[in-house]
C-alpha cells in the first residue's frame, strides 16, 4: 500500500519539523510515507483570490503526483480541505475531475489518518505542561476534524487541558485575508492572544502551521513566553520522553 506525504508549502518551506514529526511517528505504525517531489501548492491562494485558471495549473500537478497513492496524509487541515474545492475546479474536465473525486476521498489531515484510518487514538506519549488547543477554521468546521485531536491530547500521559475560551473563533489569518484586511486580522488575532493568555498554559497547540504562526506572531510581538506546536510535534515530543 502506498501512502504519501502532501506536505503543503508552509510545512516545507518555513516548519519542517513539522512534517519530520508526522513521519516520525506514523513510522512507529509501520506506515513508510512516500514523498512525490513533484508535488506543490495545492492552489488555495490562487482560489481563494478568485484565479481559478491558476488555481488549476497548480492543482493539476497535485492530482498528477498523488495519483498512483492509496493514501495521502498532510499535517494542514486547510490544505487538506482545499483538495474537496479540486471536483469544482474541474467539473469541466472528465479526466481530471475522475482524478480530483479519487484524490478527495482518499486524503486525510494527520490526525483523521491516525484516529478514523489507524485506529491510534493513544501513542504512549508524555507531555507534562498545561496545554490550550486552538482549532483551526478550515480543519474542524469544513473538514470536521474535531474528536480526533482531542482524543489524542486526553491520552497523553501528565499533560494538563486547558480549554480556550472562544476556541472556535477564527485567529484572523485566512491567507489572502490577512494582507487585504490587515487591520481587521490583526484585531482577530489580538483578541485570540487574549484568550490564549487567559488560561495560563504554556503551550499552544494545533493542526495549522498557518494559523499557528499568525498567533505566535503575536504572541512574540507582545514578549509572552507561550510555546506554540502543532500536534504532531506535541506528540513526537511526548513519545521521546515517555
């Protein structure tokens, strides 16, 4: 069985540990992630900015790479999700539409590999700190990851939950969102922070680079110490203390 790594833009370029703990530890479940070098922006800016034609080109050569996969497992919910936009994309085309439904049903965010396709919900972990998670918009309200992460975090041995108030709310990101509406995103952002703050844990946690960086950003800008992970990294950490 073939199973690939979609790493997504931010993973590669700015946090690629990120991805080094998602393999790291599906390695542990016997699960070797293929890498197609071929593979690369999923399109979403281009989408999102409503160039669509550009959008395609990119989203073709994601179709193309991860064609011969049997699964294909990405540590971005949002990226993720931007590959459900792809049969929209190309309801036009007979060909790559068949490609784009294959590849939709058979992409997963990291955690909804782990949990929903493995059957993994506690990986031996130990993380003593108290933790917030931050869920991010595209992750838990469009692809509906909500439980799997949640799961994961309860078995995780000496790691104290703090629920963050007004978690669903977004952090102001949005990609494209934040250059055009900068003002407003900052304030979103802001008020995040604020709530993060608020329940005193000293690590942040979630499934989105993208998001992740917009609060650390802020949370730098005003000198607060909270750590900020995505959770396979949280995850990776804890098994190599346990």
């Amino acid at each position: 069985m073939k199973i690939s790594l979609f790493v997504t833009c931010l993973s590669d370029a700015l946090f690629p540990r990120v991805s080094e703990a998602m393999v790291r530890l599906l390695a542990r479940y016997g699960v070797k992630l293929e890498f197609p070098d071929i593979q690369t922006c999923c399109g979403q800016p281009a989408y999102n900015s409503g160039y669509w034609n550009e959008a395609r080109t990119t989203a073709k050569t994601i179709l193309d790479a991860f064609e011969d996969s049997d699964f294909v497992v990405s540590p971005s919910g949002s990226c993720t999700y931007m590959i459900h936009h792809y049969p929209d994309l190309f309801k036009d085309d007979p060909i790559y539409l068949m490609k784009a439904e294959d590849l939709q049903k058979k992409t997963y965010e990291f955690t909804q590999f782990l949990v929903k396709v493995l059957g993994v919900t506690d990986i031996g972990a130990t993380f003593a700190q108290k933790v917030t998670y931050h869920p991010s918009c595209h992750g838990s309200r469009l692809l509906g990851v909500k439980d799997e992460p949640m799961e994961l975090l309860q078995q995780v041995k000496g790691l104290e939950f703090v629920p963050l108030p007004l978690a669903e709310d977004c952090c102001g990101f949005g990609g494209t969102f934040a250059v055009k509406m900068a003002d407003i995103s900052g304030a979103m952002v802001t008020e995040k922070v604020d709530h993060v703050i608020e329940t005193e844990a000293s690590v942040l946690v979630g499934l989105d680079m993208a998001c992740l960086m917009n609060i650390a950003g802020n949370l730098r800008y005003r000198g607060e110490k909270v750590q900020v992970m995505h959770l396979a990294e949280l995850l990776y950490e804890g098994v190599k203390e346990a």
